[in-house]
C-alpha cells in the first residue's frame, strides 16, 4: 500500500471523519451523505487502514475492524469470496486494494461474503475508487457495493427454470415442435424426433404440414393455420402424421403462439399427443359396444340401465318390443313417465333397494300388458365407476311365463296322472279329468264319449261356477253339440286333430242360449273353446272340451298341448282300466279252462287206464285159452274212441295257439262244397247214430269255389259235433247252397237252445253254448269263427232256450284282397 499521506490528521478513530469545528464543512456534509446512504460504504486511508465503515456496511461486514489489520488479510477477515463462492478472494484483485493500490476504477464486481454475520452467505456488487486530493495525490479509497443476494437468487432462479424449460423442450416424453410465421419448423424436441425417426437436420425449416398425410396437410392449410393466426391458440387438433418409414400415427395438436409488439405471430410453441394407441383402442371400444349393441339387442332378454334417478339410458329391443316404446322416445325420461302406473311402483321399490343396499335382487315379477299377463325373472345389480361410486343400475329381466306355464302344466299333469288312476270306471275317470281341466284350463270343461261312431254323448262336466256343471248338463241334454261344426268337437272326429275356436258356438248351441233358463251358461257362449281328442292306443273314444276363463283370450300353443297331454292320459287311463278287466276276465277264463282241461284230458287217460289194466288181466288168461277175440277186440275200441278224444282235445289246444296268434295258413284250391259236405257227413255218421241224432243233409247243387279243404271240413266237423253235443236224440239238418256269388253253410239242431245274453260270447275262447254240464274245452266255436274269418266270411247264430239253434256260415268265393 501507499505511504499516508499529510493529512493522516485528520482521521479519527470510532469510524467517522474529523468534521470542521463549525460542522459545515464539506468533509462533514460528505459525512452525513455516507451514513445515511442505503448502500454499504468503507474508505481506508492510503496505508490501508479502514476509517469508515457507514451502518449498511456495518450490518454487513460487522464493527469497525482493527486498525493495524493488514490488507492481505482482508478475504479472510471479512469473509470474501470469488463469485464460485469456495475460493477465497485474492487480497491483490480486490476491488478496494485495485483502486487504492493501482488507482483502477472498479465498477459492478462481484463478490461473495460468508462470515459469521451471514453464515449462508450474500452476494455484493462492488465499485471502487482512489480518492485524491487537488493536487492529484491519493491519500486513501472508497468502495461502495450493494447487496444483490435476491437478484443473484432471482437470476439463479431464471437460469433453473430456463434449464428445466430446454431440459423439459429437449427431453420431454412428448412431440414438440415450435414454427414461424411462415409455417416453418424453428425447433423440435428430442421426443418429436425419436419418434417419427428423423434427425434434426432433416426437419428444422421444412414446413411442419410436410409431415402430415395428404388429407392432414389439405385439413390443416384450409381450416386450421388461417385460424391459428388469426387467434394464436388451437387445442386437440386432430391430424394424422408420417413416420419416417411411412407409418402413420394418429395425434391431437395444441398450440399457442407468441406475437410482436404489432400482434403478428412470430412464432408458436405446439405439443402433439400420439393417440395412436388411443384411437385403436376407441376404435375398438366402438367396435365393441357395436358387437354389444347387437348382442344385446337379439338377445331374448329385457335389458335396461337407469341412472341414479331412475332415467333411463339404454333399453335393448326385446324392451322396445315389450313395451312399444323405442329407445330415443325413453332416454332420458324417468320410470314413472314410461312404465304404466301399476309397474312403475314395484319397479321403483326394488330399483331403490339396489341404490340403498349396493346389492343385486333377483326377483320374479308378473307384468300385465296389453295381450295378457307375462311372468319375468328380473336381475338388478348396481354398476360401479372407476373411483368405486354407483352411478347406474342395470336390469335383466328375462320371460318364464312360457317356463312357468310348463311348470304349472307338468305339475297339474302328475296331479291329473295319479288322480286319474283312483277308477277303473270310464264315465268316473272322465269326471275327474273334466274336474282337474278347470280352472288350469278353463271356467267350463266337457268330456264327450263316442258312440255308434258318430255320435257324442256329453257325460262330463265341470264349471268354475258353483252350479254351473249342473246347468251346462242340463243345458247340453236338452242342446247336445252341434254336428258338422268346422271348429267344434265333431270336427275332432272327422280330422282326429284338436280344434280352438273364438266361441263356444259348436259346443253350446247359441239358440239353446237365448232361452232365459239358460242364463247362467250364456256366459259361457262368447268365449273361446278348445276341443282335444280323447285318444291313446287304439281308436278315438271322445273328445274333451274346455271354454276359456277369460273373454277375448284364444288359447295358446301351450295350453293346447297340455289339454291334448290331459286327453290322451285320460284316454290311457280309460284304456288300461278297459285292459285290466279284460285281463282279469281272461284269467278268469284261465282258470276256468284249466279246471275244464283237466277234467276233459283225465277222463280219456282214465278210462284209457283201466282198459290197459283190463287188457292185462285179460292177455294173463290167454293161455287157458279163456279170453275170446271178441271182448279184446270191444277193448282195442274203446281205447282207440278214448285216444281218438284225446287226439281231438289235443288238436283243438293247437289250433287255438295258431288262430288265437293269427298264424292260420290257408291252402287254397278249387273246391266243390257240396261234395266236401257229403264226404264229412259220412264220416260222422256213425257218431250220429250213437247220438241219436237223425241227419238230414241238403245240398242239391255244386257250390264251387277256391277254399282250404282241410279248413272247411274243420269247420262242418266242428258245426255238427256242436249240433250233436247240445242236440242229442234229436234231428240235424245242415244246408250247402250258393248265396250271393259265394257259399252258405246252416247247421240246424233242436237242442237246449243258447240264451240271446250268451250268443255274443259263445265264439270267444273257453266260452260254451249251453250249461257248462256239457264236456268240451269251450273252443271249437272259437277256433271255427278265425277260420271262417280266415277266408274272408262271417258266422253267425240264431237261437232260443229250448228250440235248438242256427248256426251260419257265409264264405266269399275268392279270397278279397288285401
């Protein structure tokens, strides 16, 4: 440092200048311009040592420091540091020690001061000056410096945001691209180009349109840049944009632009978002509520979704077809402006419920509508956004009126089937099945039976009304069914079909209706009726009738088969009853051959052992030479008439298994009746002498035709052995003549005769004619009638107790063909 100068005198120690006496000197007034400045000010006299620090240094530097403090240890008393804020200040570039030193003007430097009053540290921006006297001597230095610590931290501050900003422009995960007035890339970011695969050389002043698509580029030129310069502000344009390889990207542009102090634009900042993946997921979404929309609107269920005011938002078309309302005439309006009063209330309880509970009901619902009465099964469950609050509901419901009918109908037929077994009497089980028809399948229910095949006779009846089925059965005695009814139950015995009808006009006769008696079954006229055949196995054997409970309503495919379902089990049930007295009957008539079998075969083996054994004894006295050829030969008769029955007996049981099976074969040939008449007559004549029996036999002319010998002669033998059976001692007469085209065959006796209840049954099996005192299997009748039927001809009798009978046999002459 310099040497002090003359006027070292007039520094005073306490850190202020020495002031004239009077105070006004210029030294003084300077004085005061120092300690009131706001910026810090320190003077050191030429040697260097401090003789002002004003308060603004004070505050930052401290008291005054010692006055022997040397310059070179300045940095570290006062904490001085280069602007990297870690080196400490050269004493030699200090701003004070330049100036005092080598009389430099110092102006703005900076300098970092950390010290015990600033801990943290503060910026100074520093300006120095050598102080001189008038004669150009230097006898001291002044620094003035100035606290910038907020502006450096505010500069500091830009430069992090402006790093951040390039940083954030360079490295962003997203296209950025800045143009000029003139549609010109200026900058683009990293993002923009690794992802359409250019370098920045090969975008930056090339027209950002260059990048689009043809139709893009023509989009964004005649709609989009005129507007963007006119506002300076676009948002979620959306262009398509080409890679390098030519792969297209779907993106939406936003921009903002900044202008001149004129307003043009100069320049603009834009951002596009590649929504590519976005789109094809959109594209997608679209695609699959399509596919949703057309399953849901084929589906066979109701579906619907309802916000939490219970408005609707969708409805499908099995809704639109239930309700006949289309979607765009409900969106938005609420359950109570669509539904009908009556569902709109339960519709709203259940529907609460769901918003309430957050739970899903299932509930079946019976909707009356316009065309009757539906049975659903509806599903509501609560529909869930991301953030877990129910914003919806959403509706299954789904028709089981078709279910629960079949449901109803399969149980209503157990019931039918186990009640209709409880008779085996016909006209009993028709009253039941007539009964359990109503009300499952009507307010009125008749059962008709057929008889002498084509006449019904009502003999069931059932009403809803307390004594309706006595009034309809009094009704339908004195009004039978119409016949030749197109749609009535007559028209089931031409066709064998059911029939439905919108009245009951075929069954209940609508002039029978207008008599006043009838007041009570008119009610039943108007409605529709139902007619189903009462058949199983075998032939028709009635027709079930039901009316309909409600006025206007025809019956359905449903109903019909379930009334045609009741008919046939109530027609199996009449069946098996028939079948279990027939078959009751014929183990009846089992046991009763049986015991008659047994009785007819021991007597021939009987008497066929007592011959053997009288045979014996009688060859034991052949060599005393006593037995005469006489009585052995009486004995060989004997056995031979008692083996002869047996054989017959025998023959009888074989034919019975053939016919009774319809395995009779017939030989057909060119034969004479009247002669095969004779020939049997003279066979049996001699049985007829032992029976007492005078026989008479008519048969003047030849009866020719094409028979089974063999069968024809059964027939003759077993007419007359009948005749000598039932006729003993009495006259036989059988004719054989010619009758229309064929033959005839009579066989007259003038025995006990057959009573009129017995004839109808006495060609069945096991059956007899007369008292059952009378030996035989009761089976040549029987046999004789399949035969007779085998070749195409009727038997027939005529008879009364006591005056013999008549038995005839009409044969065609050729057999009839099948």
């Amino acid at each position: 440092m310099s040497a002090p100068s003359a006027r070292d005198d007039a520094s005073r120690p306490g850190g202020r200048m020495a002031a004239d006496e009077d105070g006004g000197s210029p030294l003084g007034i300077l004085e005061a311009v120092f300690l009131n400045m706001g910026d810090g000010v320190s003077v050191v006299d030429r040697h260097g040592r401090f003789i002002l620090l004003n308060p603004m240094a004070q505050q930052i530097f401290g008291a005054m420091p010692p006055q022997d403090i040397p310059v070179e240890q300045w940095s570290e008393f006062f904490g001085l540091y280069l602007p990297d804020t870690v080196t400490p200040y050269p004493v030699k570039q200090l701003p004070l020690s330049r100036a005092l030193e080598h009389g430099e003007a110092v102006d703005q430097a900076e300098v970092y001061v950390r010290n015990a009053r600033h801990p943290q540290g503060i910026w100074l921006l520093v300006g120095s000056r050598r102080l001189t006297d008038p004669a150009g001597d230097a006898y001291g230095a002044v620094s003035v410096f100035r606290d910038i610590t907020a502006i450096k931290q505010t500069e500091a501050a830009l430069r992090e945001e402006e790093e951040k900003y390039r940083s954030l422009y360079k490295n962003t995960p997203a296209m950025m691209h800045s143009i000029d007035s003139e549609g010109r890339l200026i900058s683009v970011s990293e993002f923009w180009l690794r992802t359409l695969g250019y370098s920045r050389e090969e975008v930056l002043g090339r027209r950002s349109v260059d990048f689009f698509t043809p139709e893009s580029r023509r989009y964004a030129r005649e709609h989009v840049l005129p507007a963007f310069f006119k506002t300076g502000v676009c948002k979620d344009v959306p262009y398509q944009i080409l890679k390098k390889n030519g792969e297209v990207l779907d993106i939406l542009l936003s921009a903002i632009s900044e202008r001149d102090v004129s307003g043009k634009v100069v320049r603009s900042l834009a951002v596009l978002t590649d929504v590519t993946e976005r789109k094809r997921v959109e594209d997608a979404l679209v695609e699959s509520e399509k596919r949703m929309r057309a399953i849901l609107d084929n589906a066979n269920s109701v579906f619907f979704i309802i916000d939490r005011q219970e408005r609707y938002i969708f409805v499908n078309r099995e809704w639109e077809r239930l309700f006949h309302k289309p979607l765009q005439e409900v969106v938005g309006k609420s359950t109570t402006e669509v539904l009908p009063p009556e569902l709109a209330e339960g519709f709203h309880r259940s529907s609460q419920a769901v918003f309430d509970t957050g739970e899903a009901i299932h509930r079946e619902q019976r909707l009356p509508l316009a065309d009757g009465i539906y049975t659903h099964l509806t599903q509501k469950f609560p529909l869930i956004d991301s953030s877990g609050t129910m914003y919806a509901l959403c509706g299954i419901s789904t028709d089981v009126t078709e279910l629960k009918q079949m449901e109803l109908g399969q149980r209503f037929l157990a019931e039918a089937s186990q009640s209709l077994v409880t008779s085996l009497d016909s006209e009993t089980t028709l009253q039941r099945a007539a009964e359990l028809s109503v009300p499952t399948l009507g307010a009125l229910c008749v059962v008709s039976v057929l008889e002498k095949e084509t006449r019904l006779r009502p003999v069931a009846v059932a009403s809803i009304a307390p004594d309706g089925g006595r009034a309809v059965r009094e009704f339908l005695g004195a009004h039978p069914p119409l016949p030749g009814a197109r749609d009535g139950p007559y028209s089931v015995l031409a066709t064998l079909r059911s029939a439905a009808s919108p009245e009951a006009s075929a069954l209940l006769d609508p002039d029978g209706l207008k008599d006043a008696r009838w007041r009570s079954v008119r009610a039943f006229g108007a409605r529709a009726s139902l007619h189903v055949p009462l058949r199983a196995r075998g032939p028709l054997l009635g027709v079930l009738s039901v009316v309909s409970a409600q006025v206007g309503r025809p019956y359905g495919p449903l109903e019909i088969s379930l009334a045609e379902e009741l008919g046939q089990r109530a027609a199996f049930a009449i069946e098996n009853a028939q079948l279990y007295r027939k078959a009751q009957e014929s183990i009846r008539a089992r046991d009763e051959f049986l015991s008659i079998a047994s009785h007819e075969l021991k007597t021939p083996v009987t008497s066929m052992k007592l011959r053997v054994q009288q045979l014996g004894r009688t060859l034991a006295k052949q060599d005393s030479g006593q037995v005469p050829a006489e009585k052995v030969a009486a004995m060989l008769d004997v056995f031979s008439d008692q083996l002869r029955r047996l054989s017959h007996l025998v023959d009888h049981l074989l034919d019975v298994s053939r016919v009774n099976e319809s395995r009779v074969d017939l030989r057909r040939e060119d034969v004479d009746l009247a002669a095969v008449a004779r020939d049997v007559t003279g066979h049996l004549r001699g049985q007829m002498t032992r029976a007492g029996c005078a026989f008479e036999l008519l048969a003047p002319t030849p009866v020719p035709g094409r028979w089974d010998r063999l069968r024809v002669e059964q027939v003759m033998i077993n007419l007359l052995t009948n005749a000598m059976k039932y006729g003993a001692g009495a006259p036989i007469r059988m004719e054989v003549t010619r009758a229309d085209g064929g033959a005839r065959i009579r066989v007259q006796d003038q025995g006990v005769g057959i009573p009129l209840a017995a004839q109808a049954r006495i060609f069945d099996r096991f059956e007899r004619a007369a008292s059952r005192n009378y030996g035989g299997l009761g089976l040549g009748l029987f046999i004789t009638r399949r035969l007779v039927e085998a070749h195409g001809g009727t038997i027939r009798v005529e008879s009364r107790p006591g005056h013999g009978a008549i038995f005839t046999v009409e044969l065609p002459p050729e057999p009839r063909p099948e």
